[in-house]
C-alpha cells in the first residue's frame, strides 16, 4: 500500500524575502541617484535649517550657526560655535584697554550632512517602500518612521554639540568641566555617530513600525503518494 508523504520543500518564504529585498535595492538606488544629481543641496539645506531652528542658542548661553562648504571634497557644512559669556568677557577686556570693538575666537568643525543626515532618511525611505504592506499602512508608517529618524538625527547632532561646547568649556562656559563626565560624553558619542549605528537605528525604527504590518505568505504543503 502506497503510503503519503509531506513534501513542505517549495520556498515561498524565499521568494517572498528575496522579491522584497530586491524591491528595496532598486528603491534604494533610484533615491540615491536622484539625491545624487539632484537633492544634496535641498537635503543639506534642510539639516542645516532644522539644527540652526533647534540649537541656535545651545544651553546656557550657547550660539551655533551652520555655514555652507564649498569645493571640499569630505565635508558641506561648518559649525561656528561661540557664547554669550565668551563676547561678555571680550568685551569687558575690551573696555578696560579702552577700545570700543573687539574679536572673539569661535570653535569651528566641519560636518559631512550626507553621512550625518541625508542617508539615513534614504536608506528608510526605501526600507518602508519596499515593505509588502497595504499603501495606507505604508504612508502611516513612513511619517511615524520619520518622526523618529528626525528625533534621533537631532539627538546625535546636539549631543555632538554639548561635547565640543564641553571640550571648550573655559572658552565658552556652556556645558559639563567635569573631566569624568566629557571623557563619558566622548565614549558614547563615538558610538553614536558610528555610521553603523545610525543604519542599526533605522533597521530598528522600520521594524518596530513596519515588520509587524507584514503579512507573510503561507507556506503550501504538497501531499504526495508513492
């Protein structure tokens, strides 16, 4: 008597995880292409807006303003940080030489906004479109999916900040002139800002807003007899 057997082999699941992972790759270079030739300077200018709205007065007298770089091969952005109580001491040095005007010595850096910002919102773009979810569910979840990306981008670029308004605190007199506490500040944001990490972030972001609305195709099983 011929006896039946499961053949459960037929990869669905495969299927499924590799059209998807190939939507999101032509997704992916279809946004970056046109970042590239079209949408650096909107996405630059976009970032510089959004932390000089944020993080123009820093703390406890602190200033910061973005200028853009030209012709620099690594960076687009500059930061120029001084303080309130830097230009107050400027200028009671000043007076008491007798002069009216004086200079003050700013604390620049620069900044790479495609590394530090624009990517990441690419990358997650193409996360959420190439999501098999319903249209609906997938314009909730990119706006819930940004919100968090733009919260995280301005956590790690004001934590950047404190840590250099740290470092130059007899400068400035904003931030921490604990030594322990710089030398903690500097660990984790070397973590932070980790390239890696922000992708890691992302993949966090998207699955805590989109994998759960994935309806995944059931497996068929064939039953043979022989």
């Amino acid at each position: 008597m011929k006896q039946p057997y499961l053949n459960a082999k037929i990869p669905i699941m495969q299927r499924f995880i590799l059209k998807s992972l190939g939507l999101f790759l032509v997704i992916y270079i279809l946004l970056f292409s046109l970042v590239t030739w079209g949408g650096k300077d909107f996405m630059r200018n976009t970032y510089q807006k959004s932390i000089e709205t944020v993080y123009a007065n820093f703390g406890s007298g602190g200033e910061i303003t973005l200028k853009p770089l030209r012709n620099q091969k690594h960076y687009d952005l500059e930061f120029v940080m001084t303080s309130k109580q830097q230009k107050t001491k400027a200028l009671d040095k000043a007076r008491k030489q007798g002069l009216k005007t004086t200079q003050i010595n700013p604390v620049k850096f620069p900044l790479n906004s495609w590394t530090t910002s624009s990517m990441f919102f690419i990358f997650l773009a193409a996360l959420v479109l190439a999501t098999p979810i319903r249209w609906k569910e997938k314009i909730l979840s990119f706006f819930i999916a940004f919100s968090f990306l733009v919260l995280f981008i301005l956590f790690k670029t004001g934590f950047s900040i404190l840590l250099k308004f740290s470092t130059y605190y007899e400068r400035f007199e904003v931030g921490f002139s604990n030594e322990t506490i710089i030398y903690v500040l500097n660990y984790v944001h070397n973590i932070i800002i980790y390239t890696y990490f922000g992708l890691l972030v992302v993949v966090l972001i998207w699955f805590f807003t989109c994998f759960p609305k994935i309806q995944f195709p059931e497996k068929r099983v064939i039953v043979k007899s022989i």
